[in-house]
C-alpha cells in the first residue's frame, strides 16, 4: 500500500500541511491585515478568522462555540462586534455592511498575497483549489457542528484560485477539527482536558480515531488525486 491509499495516515500528514499553508498566508498577510484593520478603526479578529463565514450565514450559539471550542468567545467580545457595528444579533449573529466591506478588502489583500507568494506555483492552484472544493462538498455528510457552521466558504465571483483554496483549506481544518473533538468526547475528557492529556494509550487512541474520520472525503479522491494534492501543497512557497 502506497502512502497516499493508507487514508489514515495520509489524513495525518495532510492536516499538518493545510495547517502550515493556513499559517503561512496568515503570517505573508499580517502587514496589509494590520493596515487594513488601522484604517477600519474596528476590532477585526473575528472578522479576519470568520472571513468565509460570515458573508454566507449568520453565526449560530452552537456553532460559534465549536468554532472556538478550546478558546471560547465570552460574551464581551462579541458586544464588541455589536457596538462597533459589524455583527448584529436577532437570536444569531449576522454580518453588516460594516463588515462585508471590511472582508471584501480584506479577500483583495489576500488575492495580493497568495498572487505574490504561489507566483511559482500558479499553474497548480486552479487544480488544488478543485481538489480542496471536492473535498468539502464531501465531508458535509460527516462534518460536525464546526463545519457545518465554515462549509461551504464564501467565495464571490472572480476570486482567485489562491484565495478559493486558501479559505477551502482553512474550511475544511474544521472537519478534522469536529473528528477530534468527537473523538476526545467518546473517551469521556472536556477541551481542557485533552489540551493538558500527556501522550500515552488515551492520546494514541484518540489521535488514531480522528484519522480515521478526518480520513473519511478523501476517500472519494483517486490515488492520483490525493498525490496531486499533498505534493502541490508541498510545493507551494511559505514565508
């Protein structure tokens, strides 16, 4: 068995790479964020995190909180949002005005720098942004609370590969996300809990469980396509 047909191994290494190109656009973007978010006078964290979010659904109580299962949003943070006029609360959280402009530039400063950063690496990216698309499409018959409050990504008309599978990517963490929360759950800990559990038997079996769901929509990808994939993301450039 080659390593791109053990699913769940091939989950393992894979979610380490979304992690780090996540990381990496994140860090390649930070001027042009903190310009952004000067010149808006807003406090725009959960903006910047919810980015493909919040365009195309309100945020709900449940899926706020497994978004940010191990650093919860108390509600301060989010009269934050509600004073300065980006969220408004009918029962959930919707987007302003106020904050869809501040995505819509924030999605043009992204373009920027994914267009800057994978110049190399722009013939991959209509492909991997497909691969990530099909990927998504297929863990929603599985994803959890978190997922299914990210997937599927806003994506307006003419945005770039670069930024389609940035945000795809940064969508689909969630599904991963959800596998080792229910994992965690099933041996009986809390978020706390499994931040402080030390390796050990407990730990092995929680992290081969949630291989085993994350492994679940890659399933539906070729052998060709999940080497296309983990090899294109390897290749792309990170700062």
């Amino acid at each position: 068995m080659s390593r791109f047909d053990d699913l769940p191994g091939y989950a393992a290494s894979i979610a380490s790479l979304i992690d780090a190109v996540n990381l990496g656009v994140h860090i390649a973007s930070r001027p042009l964020s903190r310009e952004l978010t000067e010149r808006s006078g807003l406090q725009t964290d959960l903006l910047v995190d919810l980015r493909f979010v919040l365009p195309v659904r309100p945020l709900t109580t449940g899926g706020l909180a497994a978004l940010y299962r191990y650093n919860p949003f108390d509600r301060a943070e989010i009269d934050v949002q509600i004073g300065q006029g980006t969220l408004v609360d009918d029962g959930a959280l919707h987007a302003t005005a106020t904050a869809l402009s501040f995505i819509a530039s924030l999605y043009e400063a992204h373009a920027a720098v994914t267009g800057e950063l994978w110049a190399a690496q722009s013939d991959r990216l209509p492909e991997l942004a497909d691969l990530a698309g099909r990927l998504l499409r297929a863990g929603a018959a599985d994803g959890g609370a978190a997922f299914a409050q990210a997937a599927p990504p806003y994506e307006p008309v003419g945005t770039p590969p670069g930024v389609l599978l940035f945000n795809r990517l940064a969508a689909l963490r969630y599904h991963r996300a959800d596998a080792h929360a229910d994992a965690w759950e099933r041996e009986g800990l809390t978020a706390d809990q499994i931040l402080a559990l030390p390796p050990g038997p407990v730990r092995d079996r929680i992290e081969a469980e949630t291989n085993r769901r994350a492994a679940r929509p890659y399933e539906t990808l070729s052998t060709r396509d999940r080497q296309a994939l983990l090899l294109g993301l390897s290749a792309l450039d990170l700062p």
